[in-house]
C-alpha cells in the first residue's frame, strides 16, 4: 500500500510530466508552421509557450497541494499568523516560566521558613519541658521549706468574727462552726493543700464555748487561737477566746491631738498627721480596740491625708490637731475616724 504522500508525489510528477510533454508538442507544432502569437515572432513565441507551460505545471503543484492538504494551505496562507502565534505563546512561555521561577523560589523560601519554624517549635517544646521539671523541682523545693515553716505560733490569732449571744444552743453551735470553716479557709489561703481539716478543736472546747455563750447576751467576739506551735500543712489546733463587743468610742468622741506649727512643708506636715494617727491606733488599742489578724484596726488613705496637710499649710498660725470616732467603734473595730482643726 501506497502512503497518502507517496501518491501525493506520483500524481504530480504524471501531471507535470503531461503538462510539459503538451507544451513540447505545441511548441514544436508552432515550430514547424511558423505561428506567431501576438504578433511575435515565431522563435518568440515558441519561448513563451514553454515560460507558459512551466507556469501552468507550477499552478498545477499548487493546486493539486492546496486541494489535497491542510498543511500546505497552512504553509501558503497561514504561516505569518502561525509565525505570530508561535511569537505569542514563545512570550507566554516566557512568561510562564519566569513565574514558574518566581513560585519556585517563593516556595523554596516558605519551607525554608517551615524548617526553621519546626526547629523552633522543636526548641520551644524542650525549653517548655526543661521549664516544667524546673518548676516541679521548685515546687518540691518550696514544699520541702514549707514543711519545715512555723505558720502559726502558740497563742496566735487565726480569725476573729462575731457572734450573737444568748441561749439557742443550736444556733450558736451553727455560728461557731461557720467561724471554724472560716478559719480552714484562712489557713489554706497559705497554699496549704490538703483534704482533711486543718483546724482542730477538741470537742469539750466546743463545747465549753456553746456553755458560755448561752449565759451571755448581745454581741461577743470570738477569736480563734493556737493553742500551739504549728508547722506548713500540718492540722492547727485551736481554742475559743470569747469577750463582750462593748462600745469603746461613740461617734464624734476625740482620741488623740497634736499640735502643728507654722511654717511647717507639707511633706513635714503628712509626717505629723501620720504621728498622730500612729498614737490613735495606741490608744484605741489601750482602751480595748481588738486588731484583726494583720494587726491593722483600719487606716486613712493616702489622698486624704495629703488634703488635709494642704489645707492646713494654708494656715498662718499652728493649729491643734485632733482624731474623732467617725461612728461608734467597739471592741471588734474597726477603728474609722475623721479629723478635726482647732486654733491655737
């Protein structure tokens, strides 16, 4: 079997071959009989009936080509639009690659930046894990130091609240043991963690402080006590110390004066008015005013002390100083006060 293009070949060689055979055979017919064709002479147009017959063999080629293929109409008519299409997608590619090149390198610099992140998400995860064992080793250390800590001496006080008075044995046995709640709580706000009680009181010490409190009447103080030395996570054991809440100062009663003198700074000033509140607190605690726990039986802030040393470096003459109870303070406190400007 014959290829498409073989066959191709051979129908132009047979039809160029024809053409050319009749092209001799009329130029040598005009030859013989002295034909002129437009006036030429006869030498003459034998010639241009050979340029002719060579002129329609290559009409024929092209005809034959064009009919038969696609490629060589695409050669003939196509080829400056196939040039400029291969020119575009010659850019494109170009174009395409130089992207190509650009995402590579981007994505070689992200996992670069992966790497490195990895490696410090590696380190990060020793570091938190060398942090944990440090912390736990500090935890036990602490815990060790704390086990060895005196929290509570003897005689200390833990709490100090109220109660009412009278001779409900039920509820003063509810109230004491609210107290006693308030007391764990207080002793575990140490970081003590356990969970048993860490207060204990004999039960006839209970006891004997429902008795009391069942003859008195009104309001009484209660204050829990160690009734000894006490170590960091061991169980505390404690008492009952119960006194009368009685009114130590009613409203507007004077506790402490001081004299201020003129020309005094303002600084200087503060430092008096911080003398005399020192020497109230003396006194309110002579005369039965019980501090809490943290020994403070109340205090002034700040900015009103240095209002009032402002104000009183206004003055053109010294003035006596005096601290008055500000509502009735009892034995509980806490010990609220105003203060009150006398001339001298």
């Amino acid at each position: 079997m014959l290829t498409f293009g073989i066959r191709i070949i051979l129908l132009l060689l047979l039809i160029g071959g024809a053409i050319a055979l009749i092209g001799d055979y009329v130029g040598r017919v005009i030859g013989r009989k002295r034909l002129t064709l437009l006036n030429l002479r006869p030498r003459y147009t034998a010639f241009a009936i050979t340029i002719l017959t060579g002129i329609l063999i290559v009409f024929a080629t092209l005809g034959i080509m064009l009919i038969v293929s696609q490629d060589a109409r695409t050669a003939l008519f196509g080829l400056e639009e196939l040039r400029n299409t291969l020119t575009e997608k010659s850019q494109e590619l170009r174009e395409t690659k130089k992207e190509l090149d650009q995402r590579v390198a981007e994505r070689e610099k992200i996992d670069g930046e992966l790497q490195s992140a990895r490696a410090n998400l590696q380190k990060a995860k020793l570091d938190i894990t060398a942090l944990e064992k440090t912390k736990d080793k500090l935890a036990r250390e602490v815990e060790v130091s704390r086990k060895g800590k005196v929290l509570f001496k003897v005689g200390e006080v833990l709490l100090t609240s109220v109660i009412q008075a009278g001779p409900e044995k039920k509820k003063l046995e509810e109230g004491l043991k609210q107290i006693l709640s308030a007391a764990d709580a207080y002793v575990r706000s140490f970081g003590v963690e356990e969970e048993k009680h860490l207060i204990f009181m004999p039960p006839e010490e209970f006891d004997r402080a429902v008795s009391a409190l069942q003859i008195r009447r009104g309001e009484n103080i209660i204050m829990v006590a160690a009734t000894r030395n006490a170590l960091f996570g061991e169980e505390v054991p404690v008492r009952f110390e119960i006194s009368e809440n009685k009114l130590i100062y009613e409203s507007g009663r004077e506790i402490a004066e001081t004299i201020i003198q003129p020309g005094l700074s303002v600084p200087e000033i503060e430092q008096e008015i911080k003398r005399l509140l020192s020497n109230t607190h003396l006194s309110a605690r002579k005369d039965g005013v019980l501090p809490d726990p943290s020994g403070s039986m109340g205090s002034v802030p700040y900015s009103e002390i240095l209002t009032l040393a402002k104000k009183i470096k206004g003055y053109k003459k010294g003035i006596r100083l005096k601290t008055i109870a500000k509502t009735d303070i009892y034995t509980i406190g806490p010990l609220e006060v105003d203060f009150k400007i006398y001339y001298q």
